[in-house]
C-alpha cells in the first residue's frame, strides 16, 4: 500500500537556524501530499498541501515542493523559532471513493534550543 | 478547535466498557477515528461517509464504531486491554473530494490499567 518515510525522527537546532525534514512517499497513484503538525496535547492540524508535480505549499514560513521525479516532499524553513517546536508529519492521502484516508509518516520532533 | 468536541478528554479504565463520544460543527460528510500511540504518528480506524462505514482497517473487535447522524460519531470499547492505551483522535473532512484536508478534535486519552 502507500507509505511515508521520514528519516529523521527529532531534530534539535539552534533558533535562527535552517530547518530541513526529509519526506519521501511510495504511491501507486498521483496522491495529495499534506505537513501536518501537532503541538502537545493537541490533534495534528494541517500546515498546507500540494497536489501536483513542482506545486509548492507554505505556511507561517514553512514550504515544501511536491516532486515526482524524486517522489519526495520536503520540508523547510529557513529560520526556526521557539514557537516551531511541536511534532510535524508527512502525510498522503488516498481517495477511497467516498473520502481521503489519511496515512502519516513517522513523525519528526523539532526541538529549538536556545543560542 | 471547538468545531470538533470530543468527551472525555481523559479515561482511566480497569475492563469496564466505555463509550468515546464527537460530534462536528463543520458541516462535513466524513468523519473518522484514529489511534495515537505514544511517540507513534495517528493511524485509522475506521471512516465513515454519510453515516456509511466506508473503511475499516485491522481493529481488535473489541472497537465498535456508531456513527448516529453525520455530524455525531461514537466508539464503543468493551474489555480493554493493556495495549489500547493510547489518544483517540476524531476527525472530520467533506467527503467530497480527493485533496481535502482532515480537521481533528483534541483527543481522548484513554489509560488502561
């Protein structure tokens, strides 16, 4: 079935520095790719979306580009703050018919340090 | 997020048998339930559309979902087990089409004893 691998699984990093999270996807279709992220205590919410080939989502700083040849999406920011640190998923969706199911990946937990 | 409610918020249970209850204010078609295991990304339960169960993935039958009317959505629980601690999330989405977003509640989270 389809997947989601993101290779890594916490990053700690210095506020103001670049932010990069590895996303790779294994679909049979052409699948709506989703960042997610979830801050405790609460449920994922989305970030943003990308549908098609070179689309590029962002949001509140954080962009990804959809890319086919690579089968891969993602994510960055290029100065990571305080308020970043939370959970954030790489997620497809796969059309049932009647709605998406949604399938997460592994999650990355982003931890910014203070310089 | 208040336009998913999910009671209770925290379940503390021996193997007594309980009732997880949403319900959504968005007006959408599809609502969903989905298993967080600590340090674990959610994973599906079950999806209806239009009251229809429409996915329905390896779940302990002990998990019985009920879903009233499309906005309401129920998780019956009977006899857990030590494994079935974890946060429900409920979700929603339109149900209309392919790239839609989900919009989860805040969880329950339920410990076994």
């Amino acid at each position: 079935g389809d997947s989601v691998t993101q290779t890594e699984g916490q990053v700690a990093l210095s506020e103001e520095d670049f932010l990069t999270i590895h996303c790779n996807y294994s679909a049979s279709g052409y699948p709506t790719l989703f960042w997610y992220v979830q801050y405790p205590g609460e449920g994922p919410q989305l970030l943003f979306r990308a549908s098609r080939d070179k689309e590029k989502g962002s949001s509140r700083g954080f962009e990804a580009t959809y890319d086919k040849g690579t089968t891969s999406f993602h994510l960055r920011k290029a100065s990571v703050q305080e308020s970043d640190s939370a959970v954030y998923y790489c997620a497809l969706s796969e059309w049932t018919g009647f709605a998406s199911a949604l399938t997460f990946g592994s999650g990355t937990k982003v931890i910014p340090c203070l310089p | 997020n208040t336009k998913i409610t999910q009671s209770p918020r925290y379940l503390i249970l021996g193997r007594a048998n309980k009732s997880l209850e949403c319900e959504q204010h968005l007006g959408h078609n599809a609502m969903y339930w989905y298993k967080q295991s600590a340090e674990k990304p959610p994973e599906l339960m079950f999806l209806y559309n239009l009251k229809q169960l429409i996915r329905n993935e390896t779940v302990p039958s002990r998990f019985i979902p009920e879903c009233p009317d499309s906005s309401k959505l129920l998780l019956h629980i009977s006899a857990v087990d030590p494994e079935d601690s974890a946060v429900y999330f409920c979700a929603s989405s339109l149900g209309t089409i392919s790239n839609e977003r989900l919009f989860f509640g805040h969880g329950t989270k339920l410990s076994v004893l």
